[in-house]
C-alpha cells in the first residue's frame, strides 16, 4: 500500500504527543480500544459493518420504517455496550466481560422486539401483553443504561425525571400537575408506538442522518481530512497568524464530515494547535481557537452536526431549505472567527509560518482535489436537483467509493510507482474501514435520539407544552426578551451535558413552541425555524462553555493547557455566535425568509423567501460588517487597542447592521437602508480616527527612539 501525502513541511507531531492526544479523546469518550489480536476487534468490526450494509440496503430496497428504527437502535445497542464500558476504570476497558455481552443481549432482544413483532403489535394497537409491557419496562432500563455509558448521566437522568413526571402527575405541585400515566399506559406509549422512543428524532437518525455520517467516514478514509488541513496551510500559513486562521478553514471544512466538536476539535487540533503554539499563541489561545472554530463546525450546512434533518421533519420543511435558511448565519460566524483570530494576531504582533516550511499551493491543491468531486455533488444533487436527503447522500457515498477504489492506482501511475496488489486493493480496505467507523460514530447519534424521545413522548402524553407555555409567561411576565434569555441560558445549562442533537431535540419540543406561542402574543410574527435555530445556537455553544465543555478538554489536552481557562477563552472567542441567534430572531431576513403568513407563522408554505441576488448579497455584507464591529467591541482592538468609548461605538453598529428594519421602526428612518448607511458611515469614521491614532503613536514611538 502506497503511503498517502503526509504533511512533512508542517513539523512532525512527536509520538509521545500523538499517544497523548490519542489518550485523551478515549478518556473523554471513554471507548474501549482493541487491537486486531483481540477478537473483541473483530466482533465489534463485523457487527459494525452489518450495520452499514443494512442501511445501504434500506435505501435501494425500502421497508417499513417502525421496521427499520427497530434495527437501527438495535445495532445502536448492541455496540454501545461492547464499545462502552460500564465503568471507565482498567477492569472494564481491558476486556468486554460477561454482563457486558448479557446487556447487548438483552439490547438486542428488547430493541428488536419492535422489528421481530411488527405484525401482532400492529394488529393490536393499545391491547398490549404483560410480555409486550416487561418487553417495553426493560427496553427502556436497557436504553438508558446505554445511555448513561455513551453519553454520560445529564440525558438519562433528564429521561428518568420526565419518565418520573409522566407517572406522578397527580403529586406535582400546582402549577405542573397532571393525571398521570399508569405504568402500562407510559410503558406502551414510550415503547411500543412512535410517539416515544421510536418517534421522529430516531426516525430521521435511521433514515437521514447515518448515511451522512458514513459519507464524512468515508471522506476521512480516503484522506479529506489531511487534504484540508494542508490545503488550508498552503493557502493561509504565511499570513499574520496564519495557523490560527489556517485552523478555522480547516475546522469548517472538517465540520462537513464530523457531527462532532470533539472530533472535529482533536481532527484539525492535532496539527494546528502546536504551530499555532510555534508562531506565537498562548498555549490556552491556540486552544481556544480550535474549540470555537471545531464547535462552530456544527453550524456548517449541509449536515450541521444532524440537526439539520430533525429541524426538516419537525417543521415539514424541506431540506435543502433548512441549509438554505442556515446558509448566512453560519457563514458570518465563522468569517467573523476569522476576523477575530486576525485581531488576535494583531495584538500579539504575530507574523505567519515560514513559507519554506508550508506546502506548495498548486501542488497541495492539485494532489486531492478528487475530495471535493463528492462534495460538490453532494451539494449539487440536494440543492439544485433538490433530490431526498438520503438519496442524494446515498449517490454521494457511492461516487465516493469509486474514487476511494481508483486514487490509489492514479496516484501510482502519476507518480510512476509500481502497481501491486496492495495499492489495488488499499481502496476497498479503506471503504471497509470507513463502514466501521461510520457505524461507531453513529452510536452516539443514535442513542441520543432514541432518549430524547422519552422527552418528545412525555410532552405529548402529558400535555406538558401547554403547562411549560403557562410556566414560562408567569416568570418572564410576557416579555419576549426575558423569555429569550431563559431559552438561551436553559440551552446553554442542559448542553453542558448533553450531544447537540439531544439538546436540540430536548429544547425544540420543550422552549421553541413557547417561544413562538409568546412571540406572536407580543406581536412578533416570526418563522418557526427561527426560534429552532435560536434554541440550536446555544445548544452547539455548550460544547465549549465551563466547566464540562469536551471540547475544551480535548484541546487543553493537546494545547498543554488548562482546561478551564481554555474553555473561557474559546467562549470569549464564541459569544459573537451568540448574538447570532438573537438577531435572527428579530430579523428573519438574516434567515432569508422575509415574510409569514399573518395567520399562521410558523407554517412553512406562508414563507416568503428572498432568492434576488443582490438582497442576498446585502443581507450577508451587512451582516458581516455588524459582526465585524462585534468582534471589534469584545476583543478591544480595531487597527490598534481601542478605548471604551470607541468600543461603545462598534457596539452601537451592530444593529444599524443586523436590525435594519427596526432601526427604521424606532428612528422614524425614511428607508431601513439608512440604518446601513448609518452604521457604515459610523464604521468609517472609526476606521480614520484609528488610523490617525496609530500614526500618532508611531510618530510619537519614533520621537523616543531618537
């Protein structure tokens, strides 16, 4: 097998590094790791693989879907308690013992159940067994148990208090109290019809979301991911700062094919963070860097850390305008990043990488520009052929595959190395790699979404939206701000502990109805996607917020940091994310949608979508600089250090940019592009002030020199 293109010019990361960073992404995620002399490896890898077969099978010969989400959690299961150990101590991570094996059994039986009896549950709808009942009571034990290993205590115990709730309502206090479920009734509810367990959050896991992950698998085999990191070298090393920035492309292009800010933080972290070191950054800044720009990954259309899917099926909105409503958000985000780390560099007088030390760009380009072939078609067959979700993905995966089977002899015939039967066949063993890993990166999708299904049932068995409604309008008094910042700081606290997805789930079925129920009482008449995506933005940005932020924790690991400091840091980098979706909220036109229905807001067929061009390019310019005076405001720095009243100013344009429209509301403006006239003009009289302070300061540096 020939060796693939390894980043030499960029320093060699020293093995003990490499054992280390290695050492501390297992300790986070707390995977057992076997080597192919064990036959756990085996077994793990077999079942992983039957796992990706049958959901490539799915999509060519479709079959029930009650029928398929009973197998998808059933492989879901069975790996996380042979990969998971009970406990992360060396008696349980050295080998699989035998209550591991009884508790994928019992996954196995519990979770199949629904699958294996599709047909008599179907004909008795509601008249369940007492086997149907103990069946459903242990799936349920069995799930959060799985739960618990592969996501840590925060959602399983979340499940058991809405579990707790759903059968003592008639013991809650006043405000919250309910008749209650027997145990027949919640057993049957959560486990043996599609309003719980097997709901919509694991539906979409099962038909959308695994096949995007194998497609990011599969990308990484092939060597996507070390492409984009050298290309992004290449390209941005030998500016100011240039790892740093280096980084953030890197991260976003990483977010393509990882659902993960841990995963994406350790991906990219691993080659930016000690060069980001190298050329000036703090230890705890270099960190911080790649945390805010891995956990930011998840905002990038089209996967969006599979968000992006369950937004889709909650609203009944189609996909592709999902990506297209996240498109400028994400992209200001991340530009603004961008911008920050150039500040950064700025204040600490950085210049970039040696350019003798940095790939050649043409060559670096050239050499895995085929990564970007499936990409683009991806991209291509969701929005322009507007093809289904798994279909289009489906056609990606399978391109894909065939360039993973011919680079490897292309690229010893262009290099004119001899063609042996390991580069024929280094192709499909990456394939077979990228199946099993695609399958184990999806465990913890997979039960994520079957939990938090415990939370959507609960909310439909008790009626408990209407009483959260009641709950949220008494503390906020109505007021439309006071409910945002609950939604926001709830987000913030339940993602602490939580993946993405699940948090996302939890508060879109809990706040996001509230929050447009309220919206409207006050006169807000906004899309439902807005209030989805403001409740999704906090949830991402928990990733890096202390104390738990996994995320920061893995950086740290790799920055030599501490992770506290790293965590506030990254959150400092990060808080421009959170004015994001405050802004969006109040200007749906951020979200491209620039009316509803009056009637019906949050009915998708009432939107009015902006598709001109030039609006578009409006939105996103304007957008941008309002961030860009942001990120000026809470960094103190512009073209030198700024001064509190010049940082009050940027804080003053932000608006002007985002809120055009309510700028006019309010000023009695003749036109809301006044508002940007206004903010501009505002942006460059600063720009000259900073200018003239700066000549100042050299001219006065050099009087003292001399």
């Amino acid at each position: 097998m020939i060796e693939r293109d390894k980043p030499h010019t960029l320093g060699e990361l020293e093995v003990e590094q490499a054992r280390e960073t290695e050492n501390i992404v297992n300790d986070l995620e707390g995977q057992r790791v076997f080597g192919t002399e064990h036959y756990e490896f085996w077994l793990i890898s077999t079942i992983a693989l039957c796992w990706t077969l049958f959901q490539l099978y799915i999509v060519i010969e479709p079959i029930n879907s009650n029928i398929t989400r009973s197998v998808h959690l059933t492989f879901a299961l069975v790996l996380s308690f042979l990969i998971y150990p009970m406990l992360k101590k060396e008696y349980f991570l050295r080998k699989i013992r035998w209550f591991g094996y009884t508790f994928a059994t019992l996954g196995l039986c519990t979770a199949g159940y629904i699958a294996f009896f599709y047909n008599d549950l179907a004909l008795r709808p509601g008249d369940y067994t007492t086997i149907d009942i103990a069946v459903a009571l242990l799936g349920i034990v069995i799930l959060l148990e799985a739960g618990r290993r592969v996501l840590g205590f925060a959602l399983s115990v979340i499940a058991i208090v809405f579990l707790a709730y759903d059968m003592l309502g008639p013991y809650m206090p006043e405000l919250i109290i309910h008749k209650g479920a027997s145990l027949n009734k919640l057993a049957g509810h959560m486990y043996l019809t599609t309003e719980g367990i097997f709901g919509v959050p694991l539906g979409v896991s099962a038909g959308f979301v695994f096949l995007f992950v194998l497609f990011g698998s599969l990308l990484d085999k092939a060597g996507a991911g070390e492409y984009f990191i050298n290309l992004a070298f290449a390209l941005l090393g030998k500016f100011r700062g240039g790892p740093a920035k280096a980084s953030v492309v890197a991260s976003g292009f990483t977010g393509i094919m990882s659902g993960s800010s841990i995963a994406n933080t350790v991906t990219t972290g691993t080659f930016t963070i000690p060069l980001m070191k190298k050329t000036g950054f703090k230890p705890e800044q270099a960190g911080a860097v790649e945390v805010a720009a891995s956990t930011n990954g998840q905002l990038m259309p089209p996967v969006m850390g599979a968000a992006a899917f369950i937004i889709a099926e909650f609203l009944a909105l189609n996909y592709t305008d999902v990506i297209y409503a996240a498109f400028i958000p994400a992209f200001v985000s991340y530009f603004a990043l961008f911008y920050i780390v150039h500040l950064e560099a700025l204040k600490l007088g950085l210049k970039g990488a040696d350019e003798k030390d940095l790939p050649k760009k043409f060559d670096t380009f050239i050499r895995g520009i085929h990564y970007l072939i499936p990409i683009f078609f991806l991209l291509y067959t969701l929005m322009v052929l507007r093809e289904s979700a798994a279909s289009a993905a489906f056609n990606a995966v399978s391109l894909l595959m065939l360039l993973m089977v011919v680079q490897h002899p292309f690229r010893a015939i262009i290099y004119k190395q001899k063609l042996t039967k390991e580069v024929w066949i280094s192709g499909f063993v990456d394939i077979l790699a990228g199946f099993i890993s695609g399958a184990k990166n999806m465990v913890p999708i997979a039960i994520a979404t079957a939990l938090a299904g415990i939370v959507v049932g609960s909310i439909t068995l008790t009626g408990l939206g209407q009483v959260l409604l009641e709950v949220i309008e008494t503390i906020s008094g109505g007021n439309i701000f006071i409910i945002l910042i609950l939604a926001a700081v709830v987000s913030l606290i339940l993602g602490m502990g939580l993946p993405t997805t699940a948090n996302y789930i939890v508060m879109a079925s809990l706040t996001a109805p509230v929050i447009l129920t309220l919206a409207q009482d006050n006169g807000y008449l906004i899309p439902s996607i807005a209030a989805h995506l403001f409740v999704f933005y906090f949830g991402i940005l928990a990733d890096d917020t202390p104390p738990v932020g996994l995320a920061a924790y893995a950086a740290a690991g790799i920055a030599k940091a501490d992770p506290i400091k790293t965590g506030i840091q990254g959150f400092k980098y990060d808080i421009r994310t959170a004015i994001l979706p405050f802004m969006f909220f109040f200007n749906p036109e951020l979200l491209l949608i620039s009316g509803v229905d009056s009637f019906n807001p949050g009915d998708p067929h009432g939107w009015v979508w902006i598709t001109d061009p030039l609006r578009i390019a409006e939105i996103f310019v304007t957008a941008f600089i309002g961030m860009m005076a942001f990120s000026c405001f809470t960094q103190g720095y512009f073209i030198t250090w700024t001064n509190i009243i010049e940082r009050l100013i940027f804080l003053v344009i932000v608006p002007f940019m985002f809120l055009p429209k309510v700028m006019e509301a309010h000023l009695h403006l003749p036109t809301y592009h006044l508002s940007y006239l206004i903010g501009i003009v505002i942006f460059v009289l600063i720009y000259m002030f900073q200018k003239a302070k700066l000549r100042a300061e050299n001219t006065s540096k050099l009087e003292v020199d001399l």
